[in-house]
C-alpha cells in the first residue's frame, strides 16, 4: 500500500493533450536514460506487478530522483485512462512533479511553455490550472540572514488552501543582476505552527532542501501581515544554517516580485534578523578541541562558574555594584543582587583565552542597564581577588558610561 505521509494529495487536472505530450516525453526520457527501447511489458516500464526491479523501470527512476516511495501502478492507470479516451486526468501534485522534474522542467508552467505548441491547448490547460485545486491565496517575501552577511529575500506563492508553497530565493549580484534559486514545499498544520518541508532540483532528483517553522497563531493565516519562526537549510555553499525567518504579506504577485527585486531591505526587517544565523562551518571536528575554533579555551570557560560581585567605579564619588552566580553544571547565570534580573546574558573567552567578556542587559533594581564588561582571562587562575577589569554600557538613566571594574570571584 502506498504510504503517502509525505506525499502532497492536491490534485491536477490535466487536458488530454497536455497529459499525452507529458506522457510522451518521460517515455522519450526513460529511452534515453537508459539507452535501451521501451520494455514490451508496461509493468516492467511503470515497475509493479510482475516485474524485475533489476531492470530499469519508471518507479525505481521516480524514487532515486524523489528519495520516496514511488506507485507504478499508480501512474500506469493514468496512462490506461488517457488510451480509453478521457478528456480529462486528475493526478496528485506529487506525482505531476515527479514527471515533470524527470524530464527536466521546475513545473508545469514552464512545460506548457517549451512544450505546448497550439495555444488554444495551452490556453485551456492553464484555465484549468486557475480553477479551485491550484489557486494561489497568499503572497509574501521570506526574509532571512544568509549568505556573504545579507539579507536574503524570497518570493513565496502559497496555494491549495495553505497545503502548498513555491519559493524563489533572489540573490542580487554587485554589477545589478540577480541569481534566483527555486523550492516547492509542502504545509502541514499543528494547532498555532506552520510546519513547512521543502525540496529543490539537484542532478534531476528532487531531494530535501529544509523546514520552516512558523507560529500562526490560532487565526487564519491569511489574517497576519506578519508571520515569524525559524528555518534550517543548506545555503549556496552547501553549509548547514539555521536562524530567524520574517515573512511580510503583500496584496499581489506584482506587489510581492518588485519588492523582491529591490536590493535593500526594509529597516525594520534588518534589525530584526541582522546575524540571526547559525552556521556550520563544513568540517567534521575530531576531537572536542576542534568543534570551533573556541574549543581548546575550554579549560578557562569551565573556570568561570562561581559567585561574583563587581564594583563598577565611572565617575567621581559614582560607584555600583552587581552580584551574580554562574552555576557550574548548567553555566545558568543568577542574580544575587536583591530587585535585579538578567534579561540577556553572555559570557565568553575571547582573544585567543586571554580575555574575559561578560555582556549583561539588566531589568529592575539596577544603576546599570547594559554592560559590557572585559578582565584578563589569568585572574581566573590566580585565589586572590579582587581582579581588574574594564567596563562600558548605559545607567538608568540613559547615560553613557566607562570605567573600572573590581572583581570578587568565589
């Protein structure tokens, strides 16, 4: 039985002559493949049945290109069913595509294009393809922090009642042009999130590309100008990367590809998602000392955990003071200073491990908002405190400030 989780179900309704000529040319491409004419038996062509998967067949091609499971009898009674003299062939998106990427094409549009000569079929097919099954109801630009440090957009086409979406990545070029880069995904719903898989064209094989996730909300999506998650993928030097996604709704198509064609993107996206990635470096690591370029600093990052209280002194007579622990099994940062919380934290080994970063942004009952704090690394080594350091951020008050630090570690 055909497991079709994967699978998208929507349906495409094909005219007789436009089926026939698809047919046509995956049996042309099938020939050519495999330097050989077609098997006498059509269950050996279409791979079900009685036949031998050791010789070439459509399923066995299908699921290489796809890396999924592929019904030959399936596409066989597609076939059976334009020989009786249907006007008309209904047939899943997912195996649609599977022909259409055998052959060369990204989808049916561009088929129509290189391949229907007669316009009056063509004109007929591409009414058909307006109707219910295929209607496109939403527009957006994907925005994202990718490659060389840049905001990437993407066109994105969402269609069969949020069950479908195609995506064009545009990528501008310094002398003015743009590369586009083009996925088809597949929408699955779970309570408030969006889950979305998409795969690409590589070597004539559609193969995963990567998901995003998207929060929403328990409103029709179509409802929300705005729709922010996370996406994980390969980027165009087949790195691993994850990070933030922003997508922006626009009324129209037209609407939605000139804004992709502008290379800046709006103020109020970049701040929002400006180095919001992460980024395999594409080295396998083999040893713990090589995971990044920070792992032999690791022996002074595990120094770090203690009960500290620092003196900032920035003015004259103008001193405060911030107490905290970082724990030594979770490296969780608490706030010992009664009325003060710690909103955003980061402490880090930078400096080839010479140097000591605390980054604090604080709430509450605190002289100090934002700091950025800095003491040589050696100080962790030494029993005696308190250690020296330096200092910037803002005060309550909104004041910029330096100075100098004691530090006292326990």
């Amino acid at each position: 039985m055909e497991n079709n989780k994967k699978h998208d179900l929507t349906t495409i309704k094909f005219t007789a002559t436009c089926f026939d000529s698809l047919m046509k040319e995956v049996m042309f491409q099938f020939q050519e493949k495999h330097n050989q004419a077609l098997p006498k038996k059509v269950a050996q062509i279409f791979g079900f049945g009685n036949y031998n998967p050791d010789k070439p067949n459509l399923k066995q091609d299908f699921e290489k290109q796809s890396s999924d499971f592929v019904n030959g009898k399936y596409l066989y009674d597609k076939k059976r069913l334009l020989e009786k003299g249907s006007l008309q062939i209904k047939i899943t998106h997912y195996y649609s595509q599977l022909m259409l990427n055998y052959i060369g094409y990204q989808d049916i549009y561009s088929f129509l294009d290189a391949d229907i000569l007669e316009e009056s079929d063509k004109q007929k097919q591409l009414d058909w393809l307006s109707n219910k099954d295929t209607t496109e109801n939403g527009y957006y630009l994907s925005y994202h922090f990718g490659e060389n440090k840049e905001v990437i957009k993407g066109q994105v086409e969402i269609y069969n009642n949020w069950k479908n979406v195609n995506y064009k990545y545009i990528y501008h070029q310094d002398d003015g042009s743009y590369k586009e880069f083009n996925y088809q995904g597949f929408i699955s719903r779970r309570a408030d999130i969006l889950h979305i898989k998409t795969k690409t064209l590589m070597d004539n094989k559609l193969v995963d590309s990567g998901e995003d996730i998207l929060y929403a909300g328990h409103m029709d999506p179509n409802s929300n100008p705005y729709l922010i998650g996370t996406y994980t993928a390969f980027d165009i030097y087949n790195r691993v990367i994850a990070g933030k996604l922003i997508f922006e709704k626009y009324h129209s198509k037209e609407e939605m590809i000139k804004a992709s064609l502008e290379r800046r993107a709006p103020s109020y996206i970049i701040q929002e998602i400006r180095n919001q990635v992460i980024m395999n470096r594409g080295k396998v690591p083999n040893s713990a000392f090589e995971i990044s370029s920070r792992s032999p600093f690791v022996s002074t990052y595990d120094k770090l955990a203690g009960v500290y209280q620092i003196v900032f002194d920035y003015a004259e007579d103008e001193k405060a003071s911030l107490g905290f622990s970082i724990d030594p099994t979770t490296f969780k940062i608490k706030s010992t200073t009664d009325g003060c919380i710690f909103q955003k934290d980061e402490f880090e080994i930078i400096q080839n491990g010479s140097v000591v970063h605390f980054s604090f942004q604080l709430m509450g009952l605190s002289k100090m908002m934002n700091v950025e704090i800095f003491f040589k690394s050696f100080f962790l080594n030494e029993n005696s405190s308190p250690y020296d350091g330096i200092f910037s951020g803002m005060d309550h008050e909104g004041k910029l400030i330096h100075g100098k630090v004691k530090i006292s570690k326990s």
